[in-house]
C-alpha cells in the first residue's frame, strides 16, 4: 500500500525555499570552500550517472556518498568497486541514465521485483540476498541509488522521514513522491525548477535533489562541520 506523501509548507513558501536552496549550495567557510559538504555530491567527478561510469560503482561514488554523512567499510568498499558477483553491473545496467521518478514508465524500475528495488535490497542487507557489502545498509543503499540514478531515486534519511511523517517500515516512498510529482498535471515537479531557477544553483541539480535539500535545511542547523 502506497502511503500518501503531504508536501509541507515550506514547499510553497518561495522565499524561504530559495533562501535554504541557496545557502545549502552557495554558503562558504572562511577558508573559501563550500560550507556544506554535501553540495559536491552531484557534482563530484562529473556525477554517478556519466555514460563512463553509470553501471559501476567507482571512488568518487564512495567519495560521495561520505558528502551526505555515511560511508561503508573497506571490504564493503571494495566489494562495491571490484563487484565479484556481478550484481552491481547487472542492475545498475538494467536502469536507463535518463530514468525520472515523475515519468510513469519509471514505474517497472521502482516495483517491488524490478532493478532498482533489487539493488537497493541488495545493498540495504535484505535477508533474501546474501553478501551485503560491509557497512552498508538502507541510508546508505539510499544515498548511493540516489548517487548513481539522481532522477529517479531520491535521498531518504532520518530527516527527510521526520518531516514527511512516514511510518517506521516504509517501502512506499518512492512510489509515493512519483505520485505527488506526479498529480496536478505535475505541479510540484514544476515548482521545484522554478524554486532551484530562482535559486540559480544550476540546472544540473535535478528536481529530486532540490526537494531534498529544502527538507533537509528546513529542520534547522546542522552539524558545525557542515557535513551532509
């Protein structure tokens, strides 16, 4: 059962969405890096999702992925990389690049059964497939979907289920962001460009990242490190 997804109001508040997207992406330290380590996640090595790299894992994945505050274990890492099974390849290649959770064709990948279901269970450790890589689990199943598959597969963590009020099980929050991106003839879909054009954060960040970015700075400060 697809457990309905109530879009805050910070989502229709303009002003503050552009305000959160721009310090989120644009703030610097002192020293003259970005403040928020988590705004070269997209970005690092030209992204997950570049034809040379989009049905592997590699190190700027790993890299990545320790932007938004995890990271696996080395044998987990290297199990990533070197993909002894074969798994890693076979279902990341079964996932076009171009994939968009607001495309209902979409639907078949994110299914219980289809690749991107079976990859996330894969890395999340479900007990139905044996060798989860070290350290890994569902966040970080998660983070690095969203890494290689950014238009398809959103951020989902502690924050993002706080905000949204989801349940303590949830396997319906793909399903249910796609239907909300979805309905009124994809209004939240467009508002999220408008938000990241007004934002003027580029138009490389996709509209999954955008709305995980205004959930994620809505809560409040972070760490003081600006990690994640």
């Amino acid at each position: 059962m697809v457990i309905e997804l109530k879009i805050p109001d910070v989502y229709r508040d303009d002003e503050k969405s552009v305000c959160l997207l721009i310090e989120y992406f644009e703030r610097r330290r002192s020293s003259g890096d970005l403040f928020y380590s988590g705004a070269h996640f997209e970005r690092l090595g030209g992204g997950g999702d570049c034809e040379h790299v989009a049905d592997r894992f590699d190190s700027n994945d790993l890299v990545a992925v320790t932007m938004l505050g995890v990271s696996l274990k080395p044998h987990g890492a290297i199990d990533l990389l070197t993909d002894p099974d074969g798994h890693w390849n076979r279902l990341l290649s079964l996932i076009p690049r171009d994939a968009r959770l607001e495309d209902p064709r979409s639907d078949a990948l994110i299914a219980r059964g289809g690749p991107a279901w079976e990859l996330w269970e894969r890395l999340a450790g479900n007990k139905q497939y044996a060798g989860k890589p070290d350290g890994s689990g569902p966040v970080v199943a998660g983070k690095l979907l969203a890494r290689k598959r950014p238009h398809l597969i959103p951020v989902y963590d502690s924050r993002i289920k706080q905000l949204f009020g989801r349940p303590k099980r949830d396997h319906s929050f793909w399903a249910a962001l796609a239907a909300a991106l979805r309905a009124d003839g994809g209004a939240l879909r467009d508002r999220l460009l408008r938000l990241r054009d007004k934002a003027g954060i580029g138009e490389d960040i996709g509209v999954l990242r955008v709305f995980d970015v205004i959930a994620w700075m809505h809560q409040g400060a972070p760490e003081p490190d600006g990690e994640r």
